[in-house]
C-alpha cells in the first residue's frame, strides 16, 4: 500500500481545477434553487451563501486581491444581495431562529 488517495493521485493544477469546477457547480445549483433560505443552509450544514461568499474573499484576500463583501456576495448570488434578499429572503420563523440560535452553540 502506496498511501496514495485520491487526493493526492492529482497534481497541483488538476486538483485546483477540480475543485474551482466543484465550487462553480455549488453556486450554480444554489442559484438555482433561491427558495432554499440561508437559515436552513445553517440550520441544516452549518454554512450558507453568506458564508459561501466569506470564505471567497479571505481566499482573495490570502492572495493580496482586494474583494469587498459585497462583490464577493454578488459571486455567490448572481446578483447584488440585497436585490437577492428583496426578491428571495423570507421571514425565518420562530421554530428556524430556535434551531439557528441552537446550532450557533454548537458551532461557536
């Protein structure tokens, strides 16, 4: 046994173009479905668009590019969040924010 995984079959740039492939098919699919809301992302794997969007710009930003919030918002959603939010957010309901205030326990 090599020790070999998957993971470490590929080389450098395959693996980083898988990966940039993986993430391109994630916001594509959660563009597509807006009417999944952010708090049963959270509420259901601990991570959601915002998130989604946090962790693209520290990348950038690990990188010396300088990516505000909001441009790295507008990757993940398609579009301005606000706009997003004021077509697709809801009200969350009490039994969401109670799971929401739950999981923020377990994850902080």
């Amino acid at each position: 046994m090599t020790g070999t995984t998957p993971e470490t079959a590929l080389d450098t740039a395959t693996r980083t173009e898988l990966e940039a492939a993986a993430f391109r098919a994630l916001v594509a699919h959660l563009r597509a479905h807006p009417e999944v809301q952010n708090i049963d992302m959270m509420n259901l794997t601990g991570f959601c668009r915002n998130c989604l969007s946090r962790w693209y710009q520290e990348a950038a930003e690990a990188r010396g590019l300088a990516l505000d919030k909001e441009a790295a918002r507008e990757i993940v959603y398609g579009m301005p969040y606000a706009e997003w939010k004021a077509h697709h957010q809801t009200e969350a309901s009490p039994d969401q924010q109670a799971a929401f205030a739950a999981s923020a326990r377990d994850h902080g």
